[in-house]
C-alpha cells in the first residue's frame, strides 16, 4: 500500500486568525503569539479533516512560518517540516538535512546582497506608508523578507504594485496575500523543497502527495502533488475561480 503524504499550508488552509473565522461557529486554538496567547484558530472541518489526515496519513506543513513561528503552532508534526517559504527544510529530528547545505544555502548565500538591498529599501518607507519590514534568517543567512500592514490590505496592494511595475531581479520572487508580503528567492520555494522532500520519502516506498495550500503562490507546490485541495474562499478560488461562481 502506498503512503499518503500530505503537504500542508497552515494559515488561512488549516488555521486562522479569529477575524477570518465564520461567526458565531465553535473553533479550537491552534497557534499563540509570542505572549501565549491564542491568536489563530480552527474550525470544526478543519478539525475533522486534521485529525483524519493524522491518522490516515504523513502530514508535512509547508509554511512561511519560521521555525520559531511554527513552534507556536500547538498542533503536532512529527515528520519532515518546510519553513521560511520554502527555503528551510528539516528532517522528523529536527536537522537540517545533510544536501540543505549543497543545494540550498548556495542559492541563499548568492542572493544575499538583493536580499539586505530590498530589506534596506523597503525599511526606508516603512514608517510613512505604514508598514512593517522584517528580514528572517537561518544560521547567518537571510532567507526572505516579511511585510506586513500596520492596518489596511490596500498598503501592501500598492507596495505589491510598485515591486511588480519595476520588476524584481530574476533571482527573487515576490509573495502577497492579504496582509503578507514576501520577498522569496527562487529555487528554495515551497515547490522546490516539497519535490525534494517527496524524493526523501519515495527511497522508503510509493507514497500519494496531497496538497493543500489558499494562496496563488501555493499553486506551484500544489501541481507538484498527485492531488490538490483549495480553501473554500482562498486567494486561490476567489481570484482563479470566479468565472465559474454561480
């Protein structure tokens, strides 16, 4: 029997914050902030579904969290963990493994100087435009660049708009969902490390990936898998599927 493997986004797919969340409908904590407190949360479906894939199943949370982030998810991995938007991958004992640093830190360290440019940039108009700038790392290595929004979405549109019109190096690539913006360096992005991971787990015996991912960047890792799931209302459906809305 093959071994289902399921590659999971977490927020805003199997978790969210308490405004995302239906109203008046019964949810369960799953992440808390830097202070403990919980601060997203699950339905009862994806409650459901969570525990139905735990048991049946491998699941492998493939997030733009950082490790640290992740930690403050209180459901339980035990298998291989992709953070940082794919630029971090860790085996089930929480190393990274030994062709990280062959295949993934090169690319890191190479795109390291774009990396702090764009991180000095954005940081310069951050404080009059209203928002926040954060560059996350690993070891030594920046490995993307956070924005969020003090308040409104349309801040991050606009800034997602100027980026686009002036056009990214081809060395990066740029993330936007609602009030998260990244700035991502290709070839260790969520795609790149789940078709590593899944090369990991097929040296042990067939397996059948599912993905589940809401945002358009998601998209990728999820072509990769042999199935697909979206969200309903994700980035994904509203924005790909509206030609089909009854």
């Amino acid at each position: 029997m093959p071994r289902i493997v399921i590659f999971l986004d977490l927020d805003d797919t199997i978790l969210q914050t308490a405004p995302k969340c239906p109203p008046a409908e019964p949810v369960a904590p799953a992440a808390v902030d830097r202070a403990g407190r919980a601060l997203s949360f699950m339905t009862r479906a994806q409650q459901r579904l969570l525990a139905f894939w735990l048991e049946r199943g491998t699941v492998i949370p493939v997030t733009g969290r950082t490790d640290e982030a992740l930690a403050r998810v209180t459901l339980k991995f035990d298998s291989w963990r992709i953070t940082h938007h794919g630029a971090v991958i860790r085996r089930p004992d929480g190393y990274l493994p030994a062709w990280w640093h062959d295949e993934i830190r090169p690319l890191l360290v190479a795109a390291q100087p774009l990396l702090w440019e764009y991180a000095a940039s954005l940081e310069w108009g951050a404080a009059t435009e209203g928002y926040r700038v954060r560059s996350h790392s690993v070891d030594e290595w920046v490995t993307y660049i956070s924005v969020k929004a003090n308040a409104d979405d349309a801040v991050l549109t606009e800034l997602r708009t100027r980026l686009v019109a002036i056009g990214l190096p081809e060395e990066l690539a740029l993330h936007h969902n609602g009030n998260n913006l990244a700035i991502t360096v290709k070839g260790v992005q969520k795609q790149d490390a789940v078709r590593r991971v899944a090369a990991e787990l097929k040296q042990e015996g067939p397996i059948v990936t599912i993905g589940a991912g809401d945002s358009l960047t998601d998209i990728p890792f999820l072509r990769g898998c042999d199935f697909a799931l979206v969200p309903r209302d994700s980035q994904i459906q509203t924005e790909t599927w509206r030609e089909y809305a009854p």
